[in-house]
C-alpha cells in the first residue's frame, strides 16, 4: 500500500474511477532515464516500459517528493512502435529500457530527449541537433560485462541487478554482449562444478574487438594465488582466447597471463588495462573518433588540451594534426595506459598529466601553454563547477565536449554560454542500443568581441 494515498481516487479517461494505487494514465513522453511520463492529479507517474501515446493501467508502487513511480500492469492501447522484446529477461532485467520499443523510433526518441533537454536543463533556445548516428549493431555489441554472482544452495549464478534494485537476476545469455560474453556464462557454470567461482565479488568480462582476445577481472578479501591459476588454467581450457585474469585485491592487484588488452582502431593501437576506461560498442569506434576530430578540426598551429583523456583514444590521433596536445587524465591505470600508446605509436607531441582535471588546467597554465581548443569527455556525473571556472580562465576558442549523460551536458555547457560560448553543433550517437543512454558531441565557439 502507497503512503498517504490509501483512499484516494482518480478519475482517468472519463470512464471508471480506480483507487489510485492502480489506474489507467495516458503516457505523454519518454525522458530521461528510460522512464515514460503520465500524470495523476497534480503529479507526475513515471513508468519503466512504457512509449509515448499508449494508455497504460499502471499500479504505484513508490510515491516521492512530487512524483510518484509506477509500473504497467496493462497496455490498453499499444503505440504502433511497440515490438516484442527479443530478451526473456528483459521486463526483470535492468540492463535494457528500450526493447519493446522499433530501433528507428529508439533513434527519434533519443533526439527528442537531447533536444528537450538543452532546452529545458540548458536554458538554449536556437540550436539544432544533427540527426543520431545509429549503431550499426543494435545487438550484441557491447565488449565489456560486469556479472553479478548469486551464492545459493544449488550453487552459483551469474545475472544482474533489476532496474533500481539489488535484487539479482539470473541469465543465460545478454544479447545486447558480444557473443563471446554469452559463451563465457556457459563456461563458468561449468566450471562451478569444482567451486572455483564462491569467492569472486563478480566477473567482468572485457574483449578486444581487433585481436578477439579476453581479460577477466573480479575482486575478493583475500586470494590463495594457487586456487586463483587453478582457476585461469580451468577458463583457458574452455577459452583459448583468454589472455589474462586481473584480481583486485584491497589496494593492489593479482594476475594470471596479462592484465591488459590491445585495440586497434583504423592505424592506432591502444594497450587498454583492466581498470582503464574504453568504448564499449566497436562498431562505432572508428566514426565517433572521425566525428571528434572534424569538431575538433586540428591545425598545425595549435595547442588541443584533451580533458579525461583516458587510453589516449582521442589523443593520439588528434595529435597527427595538431602542433601538440596534451591529455589530462586522474585514472593511473589509463594515464599509464596513455603514455604507453604514446610510445608505441611513435607520438612525440603528446604530453600526458596524471592529475585531476582542474588541477592539471592549473599546472598547464603555470607552464605559459595556451590552449586552441579543449575537448572534454567527462563521466557521467560532468565537470566540477572549479574545473569549468579553470578551464574558462584558459580562454579557449572552442570546447568540444562528449558527454553520455545530456541532463550534466545541458547544465555545463549553460555554464560556458554564460561566458561568452555559442552552442554551434551538436551531434548524437547511439552508442548504447535499447537503453536510455545518449552519447553526444557539442561544440562551443567563443562569440566574437
């Protein structure tokens, strides 16, 4: 029973009254987050699974400040772009929002939300939004999973987590992964067998698309190192093409083969350890590198400052057009990973900064270097408001920012408006088919005086 709204009632599409714990809504609009948007009296519903235009029976099940949250109990009238989800677990799992839904209205849908969301979080008026880069695998595209792992009587399992939940889900399979995922869940249920998996946290899996080699990675309290090779040697038995397995242990870390991968990405290779970050849908690395750097647009002449540089995966191939770039990077694994790249490339105009963001802006301006152009590829949370101040004291001419998340997106590039930036372009991706996720690229121009 919801809290506080036992006896009250809603009179829905002029037919029935329903006790408002369970009622029939019309769903106005999709937004972010995967969440479709209805109303009940003076609140919002919002309801997982759900498209824009069907009317739902929806049942409450929490009540927020302003808000409540509900779940479908019944699709009364269906939009025309509802599918049948291809995945069994797909209304329990909360790996996927958007499977019921045709990939082509996925892609409008996506635009839609981007370009309500610089409206309404960034305040932009006159802008327009390049249509979306659609994925050329919709499905199992993903080279990375982390697995949950269940502990039970009859065993181990392997799944994730429901939406907004720590209840676990068991699968079989996750067809938005690469296939060799898939295989290596049947690999370790059978493995279980002798009781090798009962001490990991959890599995994740991470594939190199070029080589189609496999790092493992997991975590526990404490390891015994021959139970840990017994372990590698039974997986390498079953999968030849694991290449290493990388344990994080308290502060430091154990392996068996390498604790590391290579890519290859067009005529640039990247070493990418386990704790690094790496897109994880291949079959748009090579257009998302191209899309950066025509925002970018390097000349000879200029200083590009890379901030959250990572691997050096916009770096490195920046820096063949560029007269010098420098990454900014606070992950030591990827920073370590970074200068490797650089090497291994025969990069000699790179120069990588193991700091925070706002803090290596610092140290870069102590050192008298200008800066052209700053691209920004924060995580999902953005950029600190003392990052944004630094970099704005740098004066860039244009700030190219990649972001996964267009609510922080929205809110930091209104902070550079203010400061004399024009919104010029913006380009979204669909990095991440049947979820809710949006990858965009913007551009911010300085207005001339």
């Amino acid at each position: 029973m919801t809290k506080g709204i036992k006896s009250q009632f809603c009179e829905c599409d002029n037919k029935r009254s329903f006790a408002i714990e369970e009622f029939v809504t019309k769903i106005e609009k999709l937004i972010y987050g995967g969440y479709g948007l209805g109303r009940v009296f003076d609140k919002a519903i919002l309801v997982p699974k759900v498209i824009p235009e069907e009317t739902v029976r929806v049942k409450v099940i929490q009540e927020k400040s302003g808000y409540y949250i509900g779940e479908a109990v019944e699709i009364i009238k269906p939009s025309k772009d509802r599918i049948t989800p291809r995945c069994p677990y797909f209304y329990n799992c909360g790996g996927c929002d958007y499977q019921h839904i045709r990939y082509q209205a996925q892609l409008g849908f996506k635009e839609h939300i981007l370009n309500e969301t610089l409206k309404r979080v960034g305040g932009f008026k006159e802008f327009s939004v390049y249509p979306i880069i659609p994925s050329p695998e919709p499905f199992f595209y993903r080279l990375n999973a982390q697995l949950k792992i269940s502990k039970t009587k009859e065993g181990i399992e392997l799944g994730f987590f429901k939406k907004d939940s720590h209840k676990f889900i068991h699968i079989n399979e996750c067809i938005i992964c690469r296939q060799e995922i898939n295989g290596l869940i049947n690999v370790f249920s059978q493995i279980d067998k002798d009781n090798l998996l009962n001490n990991l946290n959890y599995i994740e899996i991470i594939i190199s698309n070029s080589t189609k080699k496999i790092l493992l990675a997991s975590s526990l309290n404490k390891i015994n190192k021959s139970h840990m090779e017994r372990l590698y040697s039974h997986i390498k038995e079953q999968e030849k093409n694991i290449d290493g397995f990388v344990i994080n242990l308290k502060r430091k870390k154990v392996f068996s083969g390498k604790p590391y991968l290579f890519e290859e990405i067009e005529d640039t290779k990247y070493r990418v350890s386990s704790d690094s970050f790496f897109q994880v849908n291949y079959s748009l690395h090579d257009t998302l590198i191209k899309e950066i750097i025509k925002f970018v647009n390097p000349k000879k002449k200029d200083n590009i400052f890379d901030i959250y540089c990572g691997v050096g995966t916009f770096t490195i191939p920046i820096s063949r057009k560029a007269d010098s770039v420098f990454g900014i990077e606070e992950s030591p694994s990827s920073i370590n990973d970074a200068i490797f790249n650089k090497k291994s490339n025969k990069i000699k105009n790179c120069y990588f900064y193991n700091e925070k963001a706002e803090d290596g802006l610092l140290i870069l301006e102590n050192e008298g270097i200008s800066c052209h152009t700053a691209l920004i590829n924060p995580p999902r949370a953005g950029c600190s408001e003392k990052m944004k101040k630094t970099l704005s004291s740098a004066n860039p001419q244009k700030i190219i920012y990649l972001s996964c998340n267009p609510s922080t997106l929205a809110r930091d590039i209104s902070f550079f408006s203010k400061r004399g930036y024009k919104l010029s372009s913006v380009q979204p991706f669909d990095m991440f088919p049947q979820t809710y996720h949006i990858e965009s690229l913007v551009k911010l121009e300085k207005n001339p005086l």
